[in-house]
C-alpha cells in the first residue's frame, strides 16, 4: 500500500516532531505536523485530494493553518497554495535539494511579519469636485459644458477626470507611503478597486519596528480624518514577500 499524499502549508525551521491539532486542509479533520530534514521542516497534513480547488474554504484553510504555525514562534516560508506530495520522503529530497535557499530566506525573514494598509476617500463627490477644482482645464470644460456641450466634449471632460483622479490617486498614495517605508524592511502597493481606493499596500516589518509603524498609522490616520479610511491588518505571515513554489522530481 502506497504512503498516503501529504498537502505542504510553509517551510519552517525545525528538526522536532509537532503535532498542530486537527486543522488540516480537506474537512476531515486530519492533524498538522512537521517533516524535517537537515534543521529545515516543512508543515503538511494527510492530503485527501490531489488538486484543490481555490474556494474561499480552501484557502481560508491554509492559510489559517499557516497563521497557527506563526503564532507558535515560528519564522514561515509560505508554501503556493495547493501544492501535494507524494509522500513525506518526497518532501524531504526538496528539503535537501532546495536546502540552502530555505535557510537563506528563513534568515531573510526571521523575526519579521506583513502588515496590509489599506485608504478608501470616504466622500467621492467631494474628492471629485476637488479634482476639477484643481485642474484649470477641467474646471474651464465643465464651465462651458454647463452652457451646453456636445458630446464629445462631455467624453473630453470624462477622460480628463479619470485621468486627474489617478494622478490624485499617485500622489495622496504616496503621502502615506513615505513614512511607512521609511520603517519598513521592504513593501508592494498592489492594484486598488474602484474610484474611492487610492491606496492597497503591503509592508514587511521587522518586529520591533512594530510599534514605529503603529504610530506612523495613528499620525496618518489623524491627518485623514474625515476624509478617508486607513485600515490596517496584521501582523500576519509573509504571504505577498514569500511564495515557495515545488516541482516534484526536480
């Protein structure tokens, strides 16, 4: 009878056997626990399927699973999303194989953890009135368009305000920005969604540069007051700076 498939959540570095409790990926309630080679381990559970869907259960699941691994002093090295072996021996040859990029990025990521900011305006049509009040052009189309205009100068007036809303965007984004990279060890400002999101950011912080960046928020979100939302989220594992994918046999 063939080992049964084991489904990988991170690397960590660990030579001891852990069991995690009951949370593995699947519903079955399989345990979570530690394959180790060499000072390096990896954190999987008996796999029931060999593919698994991305629903939001799914990858709730794993990274959660993930999360509980970092809040027992664990440094983690996320591992992709859906990714199965064999078998706990074909864990461990990637574990020897791959051995000295691990080590080198636990050592990269050691003793530090993402935080997720997040700026929504909180009034739109003032910020669109603020746009066309800042632009000499805009503010002088929608002067004339209130006399009448045609259509093509309505689509004029359209594109230059989505236009001037994004360079807004750029420019209030990076006022919050400055000071938090200042602290941070490394960040990634990803895509925002809508016109109210002008800002939808990552940074990786070192741990006792925690407090820094806790206080660079308060100040920010005082300056913002009223005007927009800064949410702020973690600290959680380095899911957008580490996403360790295998290739078995390899």
């Amino acid at each position: 009878m063939s080992e049964e498939s084991q489904y990988v959540y991170c690397i960590v570095e660990s030579d001891e056997a852990r069991n995690f409790g009951p949370v593995g990926i699947g519903g079955r309630g399989d345990p979570v626990t530690i394959v180790s080679f060499d000072g390096l381990g990896a954190v999987i559970s008996p796999a029931p399927l060999r593919k698994y869907p991305v629903t939001r259960e799914n990858t709730l699941c794993h990274e959660k699973v993930i999360e509980g691994v970092m809040s027992q002093d664990y440094t983690v090295l996320p591992v992709r999303f859906g990714t199965v072996a064999n078998s706990a021996q074909e864990i461990r040859d990637v574990l020897r194989k791959r051995s000295r990029e691990f080590k080198d990025l636990l050592r990269d990521m050691d003793n530090r953890v993402e935080l997720g900011v997040k700026a929504v305006w909180l009034n739109m049509e003032a910020v669109f009135k603020e746009v066309a009040e800042e632009n000499v052009e805009i503010k002088s189309l929608k002067a004339r368009a209130e006399k009448g205009a045609t259509r093509g100068t309505l689509i004029r007036i359209g594109e230059m305000v989505k236009d001037a809303l994004e360079k807004k965007k750029d420019k209030e984004s990076a006022h919050i920005l400055s000071p938090l990279r200042r602290i941070a060890a490394d960040c990634k400002v990803n895509k925002c969604y809508g016109d109210s999101m002008f800002l939808n950011s990552v940074f990786l912080v070192d741990r006792h540069r925690e407090r820094d960046f806790d206080e660079a928020i308060e100040r920010l979100r005082a300056g913002y007051d009223g005007r927009a939302r800064i949410s702020y989220v973690g600290p959680a594992p380095p899911f957008n700076f580490v996403n360790i994918v295998i290739h078995w046999g390899n």
